[in-house]
C-alpha cells in the first residue's frame, strides 16, 4: 500500500513539467521506499525503468535494450531486439531521439551499481547532457540507496555537477506519517510499533495489526529467520563500513555511551572521523542543548538515529545467537521487560517531531525558531523539549514526555517550573507541554499530549 509522499510527488510532478530535459536525483536508505514513489510518480507517463546490478556493462546494455524495447513498443526508433544498445553513449542518444516530440521518463535505479562496472557512466552522462537537453524532452532520474556515493555525484568535481534540476532525499517517515500504515491499532500502540521498528515502510508492513505485540516480537525477532531478526544484521552489512569501527561505534551508543569520551573509552580509539561519517549517513545525530550554538558548544551527546537500528544493537543484538539457538520463546519476556525503558528516549522524540509540527503551523505562537533537548550537567537539568522564538532565541514553552499510560499534568508542570530557572532569558509567563501514552490530568493551563495528537 502506498501513502504518504505528498510533497516528494508534488516535487516530483514540478520537475516533469519543466520543459526541456530535465536530470533529477532520487535517493535514500535502503527499505525508505524510493522504488514505490517510483512506481506511484511514473503512473499514466512513458517510462523506461532500469535497475542496476553489478552486471558487466554489456549485459547492462542488453537489459536496458529489452527494458526500452518493451516499455516503447512501436514509438521506439529502431528495432532494439535486432540492434541492441552497442555503449552507454548509443543508449543515451537513442532515448533521448524517442523523446523528441514528448516527454519520456527514464529511471537508472541503483544508478551506484551501474557506475561500478561501467566507471565512465558520469561523464558520458554528462557529455550526453550537455548536448542534449536543449534538444530533448528526456526526463532522466539516478535514483541509489548508497547514500555517500548519490552525495557525491553532486560534489563539485563529480562530472554531473551543476546539471542536476533536482536533488530529492528521501527520508524514512515521520510519527504521524507512519501512523498511515496502521490504521488497524489503537495510537499508543502505534507509537510503540513506530518506536520499535521506525519509520521505513516495509518494516512498518511487516507488522501484523491483527496480532499482539508479543505475537509480532515472536515472529519477527524472537525465531530463527524472523526477518526484523535478519534485517539488523543485513542493515551492519549494507549501510556502514565493515572495515570501520561504525558498527562499533553504533553499539556503543545504543548501549547508553553517548558522550565522545564514553565512546571513545567503549571502541578504545578515537571515533570523530567514525561519527561524522554515520552522522553522514543519517544513521547518528548529534545533539547539543537547544539553546547553544552547535558551532562552538562542549555540550555535545550522540543518539542512534534509526528507531529499529537502537532497538536492534541495544535490545535484540545481545541475545541474537542464543535465539538463533531455539531460545526465543523463553528469551522473549526478556526482551518484552526492556520494552518501556527503550521506549522513554524515542516517545521523547516523538512528542519533539509533534511539537515542531505545530510551531511550523503557527500553533505555538509566532517566530519559534528552533526546538530541542535542553541540559545542563552542572547542577543537573534536563528538559525534554524548549521552543526558542525570535532573534533573541528566547525560550517560549518548556515540555515533558512520559512513556506512562496517564500521568498528572500539574506535578510535571511543577517539576517543569523548577528546571526552567536553568533557562536565561526566558519568557514570563512561560508555556508547558506535557505528553503521556493515553491520558494527561490536570492540565489546567498546559498543552496535553497523547498518542491520539502525534499518531492520530
């Protein structure tokens, strides 16, 4: 089932209607769904759909020849079973003589795959490009899941730089758009579906909404083969270098270390180059207090960023060999205990994403220029969220995230009013958000937050 991907179809369509040639770049992490927007932006167009696989370059010429043949049928300007594409420059020239009168849509899916057997493929493209997209209605989409490499082709030494009409990356979805694929719960248990398992569709597919949690955990995780079990270890294998200490770095800070120190003292080496290139891979995000200037700020703490990714190392990783075993059943308590203690960090984002949607909606009043974590070690405080408004960067609201069923809003807000003496420059009166999983007391001049609000 497709939904959401509004705006990225809205892009998408902008792009197809620009006259002339027109060469666009689609990527994102494995599972995001790029093949299904793919599928859901080509329908009603003419389009030649290719996917990359390591081939030789002369068997990747004789598949896309048979893809053009059968996708152009007769409107195709040679017989291409009798005269397949000889190079990439003769495939190129002849799709862009098939889009001479009207628009043709052409997708080199996995374009990294075809670039590692066929290594001039960019500048041939290029060269191609730049003769031309004057003279064609060529629609031209490089579409890849190596993140690192579909950056790259847009760097400014890369051949297709400058060229690109439009970059579009592909996130994996947001709270409430991962409530679209689960319609079937009750909200709080898709916040706890969406904790677990994040925002990438097919993870969220995987889940029967018919069955209990702890049915789900069993035949996903908690048997030999589960496929939340296998896709941990293939997501190691596919998204981070082996022959680097990203996976080690990875549990580290699943495990609790999240401060550089901590980190460096888990792997025994130092991890900056390691975290910037996970933190480029969107698999780690680095946090500062909302309030500091991410520049020049010492207050610097670390959080894996893919929901599944923390649950998989943190919580499933250390039992993983014992389940493969045949201990699943008798391990799955266990892993069902650590279930709220996972869950406090990622309802804490969760209430953060639903907030910054309601500033960038105007309901938290005007000018809400950032939104974040606030702490200070010294003494100890620790805010789930603050909203800085205007130029000055002047606190506004102040809010607090419990993984509870129900929880008394007036005994937050008083704790809430505590902490925020840590805040300079704060607003009189200062507003307060509390969130719970179904039910927020009291909430006498406080914004209440449930699943209902963020996954409703």
């Amino acid at each position: 089932m497709f939904v959401n991907r509004e705006r990225e179809l809205e892009a998408l369509e902008r792009w197809w209607a620009e006259p002339g040639g027109r060469l666009g770049l689609l990527w994102g992490r494995r599972r995001v769904g790029k093949t299904a927007l793919l599928e859901a932006f080509a329908q009603g167009k003419p389009t030649v759909f290719h996917t990359g696989a390591g081939r030789p370059a002369v068997d990747e010429l004789a598949v896309l020849s048979r893809t053009t043949q059968s996708a152009l049928g007769d409107a195709g300007t040679r017989d291409l079973a009798a005269r397949p594409f000889v190079d990439w420059r003769d495939a190129l020239d002849a799709l862009a003589s098939a889009a001479r009168e009207r628009p043709l849509l052409v997708v080199f899916d996995e374009f990294p795959d075809l670039v590692v057997t066929s290594a001039s493929l960019p500048g041939e493209l290029r060269a191609f490009w730049d003769r031309a997209r004057t003279r064609s209605n060529l629609r031209v989409l490089l579409c890849g899941s190596a993140v690192r490499t579909m950056r790259a082709v847009q760097e400014e030494r890369a051949p297709l730089y400058g060229r690109i009409d439009l970059s579009l990356l592909l996130h994996p979805f947001a709270p409430h758009e991962a409530s679209a694929l689960l319609r079937r719960l009750a909200p709080a248990e898709r916040a706890l579906v969406w904790g677990l398992v994040g925002g990438m569709p097919l993870y969220l597919a995987w889940w029967d909404q018919a069955a209990s949690v702890r049915e789900n955990l069993l035949r996903l995780i908690a048997t030999p083969g589960g496929q939340l079990l296998i896709e941990g270890q293939l997501v190691l294998a596919t998204e981070v270098d082996s022959g680097q200490l990203d996976a080690q770095v990875l549990r580290a800070i699943a495990l609790g270390r999240t401060k550089h120190n901590e980190i460096a003292d888990a792997v025994r080496a130092e991890p900056a180059r390691t975290l910037d290139r996970l933190i480029e891979l969107r698999l780690v995000e680095r946090v500062v207090p909302v309030t500091d200037d991410p520049h020049r700020t010492r207050r610097r703490r670390y959080r894996v960023a893919d929901n599944f990714l923390a649950f998989w190392l943190g919580v499933i990783e250390p039992y993983k060999a014992e389940i493969e075993r045949g201990l699943g059943r008798s391990i799955l308590p266990v892993i069902q205990r650590s279930l709220d203690d996972f869950m406090g960090p990622r309802w804490e984002e969760a209430f953060r994403e639903h907030l910054r949607r309601l500033a960038g909606a105007g309901e938290l009043g005007p000018e809400i220029v950032a939104l974040g974590q606030f702490w200070r070690d010294k003494p100890a405080v620790e805010i789930d969220a603050v909203a800085l408004a205007g130029r000055s960067r002047t606190p506004v609201l102040a809010g607090e995230a419990k993984w509870a069923r129900s929880v008394d809003a007036a005994k937050v807000r008083r704790s809430l009013e505590h902490k925020t003496r840590a805040l300079e420059n704060r607003q009189e009166p200062l507003r307060f958000a509390v969130a719970a999983r179904e039910e927020v007391r009291n909430s006498v001049d406080v914004l209440p937050v449930t699943a209902r609000e963020i996954f409703g």
